[in-house]
C-alpha cells in the first residue's frame, strides 16, 4: 500500500541543455491528479541553485560570469554546498515534514558530476561536504538525463552561458562520464533524452508509478 502521507523527494540531474527543466514542468503539472499524493498535499517545485531566498543570491554568485574575479575551485564547492543546506532547512525538509512532494531540478549528483569529475576536487572532500550539507535527506528517486556533450553545445547556441556553461567541451564530457558513473554507482534511472519530450516524460510518469504507486 502507498502511504499517501509521506513526501516523496524527486530530484532530476543531467548536463546543461538536457531538459530537465521541461521535464519537471511536466511532472509538476501531472503529479497531483496521478493518484500518488494525498489530496491535501501539494507538489513543490524547486532547484539548485537557487531553490530557496538566500539561495536566489547565492547563485548570483555562483554563475556570474564575471571573468576577473572567478571563485577558486573550493569556494564554488562550498557554495554550492551552502546552497544545499539552505534549500534542505528552508524548502526541502519542512515541505516532506508534512507529507507534500518535492521535486528538484539537480541535487548533489551536480556536485559530485561538476565539481568532483569537471572540477576534479577529492571525491573525499565531496563526499563529506554532502553529508554535512544534506543532513540526512536523500533523494527518493533521481533520474539522469542523457544526452552527449555535442548535442548539449547545439541545443544551448542561442542562450548566454553562465559561467559554468561557459567551461568548454573537455569540461562538459568529464561532467557527462561523471553523471554516467554516478548512475550506474547509485543506481539512477538513466532516461536517453534525445527521444521526443512526450516519449521522454511518459516514461518518467511510468517509473514514478511502479515505484511509489505500490
Ligand atoms: P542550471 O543551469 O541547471 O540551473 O544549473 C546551474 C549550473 O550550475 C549548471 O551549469 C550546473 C552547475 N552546478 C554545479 O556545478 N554544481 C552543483 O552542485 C549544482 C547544483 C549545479
């Protein structure tokens, strides 16, 4: 039996372009008439960065492309982790308190894919940072939506990067075999992102189903 008073944690990552934010308009939209949540509980929508208020700043900060004055490595890190601990205190742990579902785009996988596999900082540091940063609360599910470093180039060409998106190709491909890694280590729902976006988010619908809906 689901216990429809218990929120669900759902968190979907990818490299830049992939369509996660489509994808979570879609499932927000389709969440609360699918039959798993309470009739009372509601579908919060949010990201990373910049799910909570401090957090809107924070990644200000964060993505500026402001190229005489970038944060070293162990500064985005730490504040990526900030922005972490602020969205669980603030957003993420107090909406699954009182059962409503959460659902974000990106979470610490984008911390261990950009920072530990781009950046290349000690999987060792990453690790203990998320633990301190997530008090406890893990994702209930996570997908990974694939697509290549190429096709995520094209699909962004019209769009100003920031400065993460401004990195390059060689970063880009490390970040997608770490998002890969990842997968495979903790056991994601890889979802091919280059099918039609019907396709695709049918798909989710269906995953979240069979998982939540026993
Ligand atoms: P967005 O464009 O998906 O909103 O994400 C902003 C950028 O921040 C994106 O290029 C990925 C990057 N990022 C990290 O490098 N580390 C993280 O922990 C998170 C959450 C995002």
């Amino acid at each position: 039996m689901n216990n429809k008073m218990n929120g669900k944690f759902i968190v979907i990552e990818g490299i830049d372009g992939c369509g996660k934010t489509t994808q979570i308009n879609e499932i927000c939209k389709w969440l609360p008439d699918s039959g798993l949540i309470a009739n009372n509980k509601t579908v919060i929508k949010t990201r990373e960065p910049g799910g909570s208020e401090m957090g809107g700043k924070l990644r200000e900060l964060i993505l500026s492309n402001d190229k005489n004055d970038p944060p070293s490595d162990l500064t985005e890190l730490l504040l990526y982790s900030a922005d972490r601990a602020e969205h669980i205190n603030k957003i993420i742990s107090p909406a699954l308190k009182i059962g409503n579902w959460v659902v974000s785009d990106r979470f610490s996988g984008s911390t261990a894919a950009y920072q530990g596999y781009g950046r290349k900082i000690n999987i060792d540091i990453i690790n203990k940072l998320e633990t301190i940063a997530c008090q406890g609360i893990n994702p209930n599910i996570t997908f990974f939506l694939e697509i290549s470093p190429e096709e995520s180039i094209v699909r962004r060409k019209n769009k100003i990067p920031d400065r993460i998106e401004s990195e390059g190709i060689n970063f880009l491909k490390n970040v997608n075999e770490g998002f890969r890694i990842l997968a495979r280590e903790k056991k994601w729902e890889t979802i091919s992102a280059t099918n039609e976006i019907s396709v695709i988010s049918n798909k989710i619908k269906q995953i979240l189903m069979n998982k939540f809906s026993k």
